[in-house]
C-alpha cells in the first residue's frame, strides 16, 4: 500500500468514527486525485457501512409455540436463539466467518484440551445490577448438568467433570480431552445468567446482553429495549427490538412486503423471486449448515427394525426435493448431519433413489402396513410438499406412506421428538462433535431419532468420545469419518436436502457485508449486529 493509499485509508476510518466530516473526507480524496463522483460515492458508502443509534427493529420470524420458556434449558427455533443472543451473552461467540472468538470470557487456555481455563471480562453487568462472578458461569452451566437434566445441551455439558473458580477465571475439568469445546460454550442454551446461593433463576429473563426483556409472550412475541450499560460499545444499536413469531410462511411475506417488520428469516424458495423484485426489500441469501430431515425413532416399531430405516431412505427422490421443494436454492443431503462446510465432512457415496433395493429392504423388514409421516410447515417451509413427495416416491417402491398434517402451533413439543416419523431441520454446527452432541449421542434430550441401542449406535458414541480427546487432526478425520457412515448407515435420520438460509430484509435496516452463516439472520446476531439505515 502506498502513501496514498494509506492516507485515504485514514481518512476512511476517521469518517466512519465520526472523526472527520463528510465535507472533510471529501475534500481530502479529492485532493489525492480522486474523481468528485468517485469521492461522492465513497463517502456514501462509508455513511451506510457506519452503523447509527437508535429506532426499532422488528424481526418476523418463522418458528415459536405458546408452549415456549424463558428457561435456556427448553429453547428451540430460531425465535428463542436471537431472543437468547440478545438478552445474554455467552463465554464464547462464533463470529460471522464461523470463527470462536471470546465474549464474557476475554480470554481462554488449555495445554491438554483436558483443563480449560476461562478468564472473565471484569466490569461486565447483568440487567439487574450485579457483576459477572465466576459463580455465575458455574451456576448457569450446572442449570443444565446432572442426571435428571431434560435440558438441551445436557450432551454438552455432560462431558464437564468439574467447575471452580480461580480468582476471576473459570476452570472446566472434562472427563476426557476436547479439542472443540469452547465451541460448545457458544451454544444458546448455555447463556451465563445472574446466580444467588449457587443457583440461577432460568425464567427471569436476566442476562448481560445488549438488550432488556421488556415483555415476553411466548409464541406470540418479545419486547426488548437497549441497555445501556451493555459491555460491548460498538454493538446492540436500535433502541429497541421487537422479535415476532411469524410461522405461517404466507403471513410472514406478507408481513415484510406491507412493511409490517422489517427483516424475516425462512422465506419460502418459491417467493424469492417474487420478494426480490419488491424496491424496498433485499433478499440476502447464504450457504450453510441448515438441513430439512424426517427422523425416524428406533423406540417405536416399525422403525427398529434396520431393513424398514434402509427402505424409506433408499424411497426418496432426493433431487426432486431440491428442485421442487429448494427451487434449487440447496444442495442434496445423504442422511448425514454434517455438510461440506464441517472441517471433517466425510465424502460418501451419494445416496440415490433406488425403489428395486427399497422394495427388497423392505420386505425383508416383514411390515406391511402403512407408515404415517407427520409435517407441518412449523418444521420448514414447504415440509408438508415435501412430505407428499416422499410418500409419492415411496409408492412406487411399494412402500405404503400417510402424511398427517399437524398443527403449526405446539408442532415441536406435541409432534416433533414425539411422533415416530415427522419433519424436522437442523441449523446445523461449526464442528462434528457439537453436532452430533446435539442430536445424536445416547445421552441427549435432543436426540430425535432415539437411535442409542443399536450395535452401531453404542460404536457411534464411543467413536464420538475418542474423536474428542484425539489431538491429532489426521486421526481425528477418520474417526469422523467412521461415525458418518454409522449414521448414514444405520441412523433414523433421513436427511434428503441441505437448505440455504433466505431471508428478505426491508432496505431501512443495515449491516455489515459479512453475514454470518451458522444461524439465520446474522448468525442469530441481527439484534446486536444491525442498526437502522
């Protein structure tokens, strides 16, 4: 870079920080040389990249159920993790390049990935006045910890041995070395909320974030306004965020075309082109993790039996899911959670429709009764579609499918986890081991498809545990490697599509050219990363 450079470059930063006006930075690049139309546009698009205080964001967003919780234990759904970002913090954050960088901890070590030592920011508020301890970390991890735990995250944490504080730092014992886990302190669930006598009150709603619960109405919607001693300066812009449960896909489109909020996550493929040529909206689209799967549990019959699983997979017209279903705003899945974005994604054959090798599956199953497929769009947009075309496929295969159309409301803690065989998705993790300890280990509350007892199942889970505590990222690729093909082999999870993430955002809202991709709307981040154009 020469001096010029460098010189404009200067300049650039000071009118982003205010430093210099836009007169100012102006003149200054015309005087380099710099074409007035050119310098005109520059400082334009310094103003629009500097993000502004105030106004109020309101996100309508395709998940929530009046059955819903302020306790991070229960939240599920893209509604529950933007409204958990914005209330609280976690030790960690995954920023918008899917990199771990810290947030309450300002720093963290380990030279065994055995013992883990977190050193907290000093100074750093909760909404009710206290000051983030040590005790607050340990209380809010322990939430979801022990035998009885129904949390989320009981996967995650069940690898914890032991918490202490030491000073104003946290150290984690684990049972076994773990290479990733900080990452999986990044977790929604794992918010670090304000403790009294060694116990957090998970319902309050009291958090360190950027934001203050104002009004909670589960299902419904969640009211928040800035705080204004949030420890990050630079973030959590709008006075106010108003996050809105908006399941019906129609009632969302139409929501952000009328103008009613002002960004919407999920938006159905099949208006993308519609909403994309509305001047007032943009549609940002990114490539991720996000997949659409119909699990299918290995605690109710049929669906024990190994033939009957390998039948329906090999039923379905992954291609023509994508097509008609993702308007080819996707990629095809093959029944294995981890996509090409994971470090260690195992390259399998691709499963393809086969309805001769799926009839022999499934005569040698011994059923011969009718399957019943529950969907609802509350799982994705167009799930009930591609329910049908699943059960259409099957058919021809002479396998014998019901799809139930379920309620949208309550879909996920009346259906989904419940029913043998259903619509689910899955945004998807940064790393194998947050994965599959969300969704897959015997030892999760999440793990939809009850696949725990099975030969390759119990070989799944120690194959998890010791890619865990392998240091040695050769070694640790092929133990990946084994547990994808125990899931894509004898799993219950049909996984037959690997979405984008689209949502259409109203051109009164800004934010930065890095949009994160681990979550929808800026990695569950808008509230924090966002501000008003």
């Amino acid at each position: 870079m020469n001096l010029k450079e460098k010189f404009l470059k200067r300049k650039e930063a000071q009118l982003a920080a205010g430093m210099i006006s836009r007169r100012s930075f102006i003149t200054s690049a015309i005087a380099t040389g710099v074409a007035i139309p050119a310098a005109l546009g520059w400082a334009d698009a310094v103003a629009a990249a500097t993000p502004t205080k105030g106004g109020l964001l309101r996100l309508g967003v395709g998940s929530g159920s009046t059955t819903d919780s302020l306790d991070p234990a229960t939240y599920e759904g893209t509604v529950n993790t933007v409204l958990a970002y914005s209330y609280a913090n976690n030790l960690v954050e995954v920023d918008h390049e899917g990199k771990l960088t810290p947030e309450l901890a300002e720093s963290y070590e380990s030279s065994d990935a055995i013992t883990w030592v977190f050193h907290l920011r000093s100074g750093v508020e909760f909404h009710n006045g206290k000051t983030l301890a040590p005790e607050d970390v340990i209380a809010s991890i322990n939430h979801h910890r022990g035998e009885d735990s129904k949390s989320a995250a009981s996967g995650l944490v069940k690898q914890i041995k032991d918490m202490r504080a030491d000073g104003n730092s946290v150290v984690f014992e684990l049972e076994a070395a773990n290479a990733d886990f900080p990452y999986a302190l990044s977790d929604y669930h794992l918010l670090i909320l304000p403790s009294d006598g060694g116990k957090i009150d998970p319902t309050a709603g009291i958090g360190t974030g950027g934001y203050v619960i104002e009004n909670y109405e589960p299902g419904v919607r969640a009211e928040t306004s800035r705080f204004a001693n949030y420890f990050k300066e630079d973030r959590a812009h709008f006075d106010q965020v108003e996050l809105i449960s908006i399941v019906d896909a129609t009632a969302r489109q139409n929501a952000i075309m009328n103008g009613n909020v002002d960004a919407v996550d999920r938006v159905d493929p099949k208006t993308v082109a519609l909403m994309g040529r509305v001047p007032t909206l943009d549609i940002l689209e990114r490539t991720s993790t996000l997949h659409y799967s119909f699990p299918m549990r290995l605690d109710a019959a049929p669906f024990d039996n190994y033939d009957l699983r390998m039948a329906v997979k090999l039923s379905v017209k992954r291609q023509e899911l994508v097509d008609k279903i993702l308007l080819g705003h996707g990629s095809l899945g093959n029944d294995n959670p981890i996509s090409t974005a994971n470090q260690f994604h195992a390259d399998l054959p691709q499963r393809e429709f086969d309805p001769e090798k799926a009839a022999e599956h499934f005569a040698k199953s011994g059923f011969s009764g009718t399957l019943q497929l529950s969907a609802s769009d509350a799982a994705f947009a167009g799930a009930v579609d591609a329910a049908q075309l699943i059960a259409a496929s099957a058919a021809e295969a002479g396998i014998d499918i019901e799809v139930v159309r379920e309620p949208n409301d309550g879909y996920w803690s009346n259906v989904w986890n419940k029913k043998p065989f259903c619509a689910s998705y899955w945004s998807g993790r940064p790393t194998e081991d947050w994965m599959f300890s969300s969704a897959y280990t015997a030892d999760n509350e999440w793990n939809e498809t009850a696949w725990r007892t099975t030969e390759s199942a119990t070989r799944f889970n120690e194959v998890v545990v010791e890619a865990r505590a392998e240091l040695d990222q050769d070694k640790r690729r092929v133990l990946y490697e084994e547990a994808q093909v125990l899931v894509n082999d004898d799993g219950g999870a049909l996984i037959p599509m690997f979405a984008n993430h689209i949502m259409a955002v109203s051109k009164g809202v800004a934010h930065s050219e890095d949009v994160a991709a681990n979550w929808e709307l800026d990695g569950a981040k808008a509230p924090e990363r966002w501000w008003k154009a």
